[in-house]
C-alpha cells in the first residue's frame, strides 16, 4: 500500500493564531494532514512578529484574544506595506451581525469560519481559499 | 433628524445596538433611550451595574417615564445593604458576580417575555473584570438575547473602554456614534 502524499506548491504556508494552544494543536495536526506547512502563534502579538520573519499565504485568526484582539491585529497587518495582501480568515466563536460582517468586508477578510469547526467543512473551504 | 427619532428608528431597525455616548450627555441621553424603550416595547429589561434601582427608578419617575414597563438587575446596591429582590428588581451581590448577573438574566429572558434589554454600562465592568472577560460576557449575552428575540442596547460613554467597544461592534447590527452637538429632547 501506497501512503498518499499531497504536495502542495512552496507557498501553501497557513498561520493559526489563536490563544488556546489545544486550538492551534488541533488545526495544526488537521492542515498538517493535508499536506500544508502550517506555523502557529499564540497571541497578536506573536502573529506580527513571525509574519516578519516567515511569509504566509492565509491567515486563520481567532477574533478573542488578551492582549491585541484579531481586529487590531488584522488592522496591522493591512497597514504594513509588505503584509498587506496576505489572505486572512477569522476564526470565531459565534456569527458575526450586520455592522460585523461591514468590518469584515473593510478589512478585506475572505471568510469566517465558526469554532467548534466541522473538520470535512474546513479543509474543503481552507482548500478552496488556497486555490484561488 | 433628531436623534431621538434617529435612535428610535435604530431600535425598529436592528436587533444588538451600540451607542457611543459623548461622557458629558451619558445619563441625559441614557433617560432618553429609556424613555424610547418605554414608549416602544411592553417590557424592559434594565442591568443596572453601578446604579442602585431606588434612584434608578426615582429619576425616571421625575421624567415622567413608565417605570412599570422595566425590570431590573441591581448590581450596586446589595453592597450596600441586604435587599431581596422583587417582582420588579433582581439584586444582585456585587457588580464583581459575573456569574450571578449572568444567571440573573437567563432567569429573566426565560420568566418574562422582554422585548429590549439595556445594559449600563458595560464598560462599568472593566472596573472589576478583565477586558476578555467583558467581552467574552457580553459576547455571550448578545447570543442569549437573539436568541431570546430580544433587542439589545449597550450604551459607552465615548471617552472609555474604546477596546471594548470596537470589538463589541463585531457582534452589533448598528453602532451610532452620537456627536457631542447632536440636539435631543428629554
């Protein structure tokens, strides 16, 4: 038996931001498994400065976070010139309302996905960002 | 436009609101709102966090407000003396008993039919609580509230909790920025 291997292109590089480690743990085991490098951060804070030293392609950021919230940090990330492009996809706990989903379209956010998150759902919507 | 109608037509209009209120107009334009709500909805459900409900209830009475129309949770006074609640108060322990206001309105939400609640104020807890801890609350009550088909009206003095109030604005229909000049009637 053959193990299956997908290679993915040299940019399918993901960051998880998210405060809960087990969270981080836990879609990192699931992206890993489909083939993408995936890098992890714990807060805001971190997220900004790993983005400095390793380019992703997509953003998967929790909304709630101590410290600098997904906004603020998504905020940053728009603002800095050589940042400003990277896809970003929000990882929250309920559905955001209408002023909510405005913000979303003025910091040009692709999607939200909602925790606890279906495993099959997921990988096919990250999939489906990562070919665009 | 006047922002009584302004406001007003924003009740109708959405379902989870924010008002950023200029800290100089906050208790005037807060009797404003609540009179909206009286004159609007059957029942209202006020949180009071750092006002007691005797002088609550006075001060609308003096603006000729119904007070029927309200119940509400008390988080102030029980600090000072020990009251038991009624059929139109709730008296919570202290503002510091998350868990206690937070059961105080399920209880409510699930007992009487309410139409609107406001809550004043929310950054009033940042005094006792961390600011993930307010938000993940007040995130959690905005659920509760849409589930319960209830509007919900969270009012900010402008010049506090800026960090709060940006992320509440995720979980908000409508946030109405009310300028220090805007003219209103009481």
């Amino acid at each position: 038996m053959h193990e299956l291997i997908i290679y993915h292109s040299e940019m399918s590089r993901i960051m998880i931001v998210d405060d809960e480690p087990d969270v981080v743990e836990l879609l990192k085991e699931i992206l890993e498994a489909e083939g993408y490098t995936v890098i992890g951060a714990e807060s805001g804070y971190e997220c900004l400065e790993k983005l400095e030293k390793e380019p992703v392609d997509l953003i998967l950021m929790d909304f709630f976070m101590p410290g600098i919230d997904g906004r603020m940090v998504i905020e940053k990330i728009r603002k800095n010139p050589s940042l400003k492009d990277i896809n970003i996809v929000f990882l929250t706990a309920a559905a955001f309302k209408k002023r909510g989903m405005e913000i979303l379209s003025e910091l040009d956010i692709l999607d939200y996905i909602t925790k606890p998150i279906d495993v099959s759902d997921f990988t096919s919507r990250i999939k489906k960002i990562m070919e665009k | 436009m006047t922002l009584n109608s302004d406001i007003e037509k924003s009740f109708i209009e959405n379902e989870i609101i924010g008002l950023i209120i200029p800290s100089v107009k906050y208790e005037e334009i807060l009797i404003m709102i609540t009179d909206i709500l009286s004159k609007n909805y059957d029942k209202i459900l006020y949180i009071s966090i750092n006002k007691p409900c005797e002088s609550l209830v006075s001060g609308l009475k003096k603006r000729k407000i119904d007070t029927d129309r309200f119940h509400f949770i008390d988080c102030i006074t029980r600090t000072k003396k020990n009251m038991l609640s009624t059929e139109n108060c709730t008296y919570i322990s202290s503002p510091g008993a998350l868990y206690e206001i937070h059961y105080a309105i399920l209880d409510v939400l699930r007992k009487q039919e309410i139409d609107a609640a406001l809550i004043d104020s929310p950054s009033s807890l940042l005094r006792y609580y961390e600011h993930m801890d307010v938000l993940k609350f007040m995130h959690l009550l905005t659920t509760e509230l849409i589930v319960s088909r209830c509007k919900g009206i969270f009012p900010f003095r402008k010049e506090s909790a800026r960090q709060v109030r940006r992320s509440i604005e995720m979980f908000a229909d409508k946030v109405i920025d009310i300028d220090a000049g805007s003219e209103f009637s009481v």
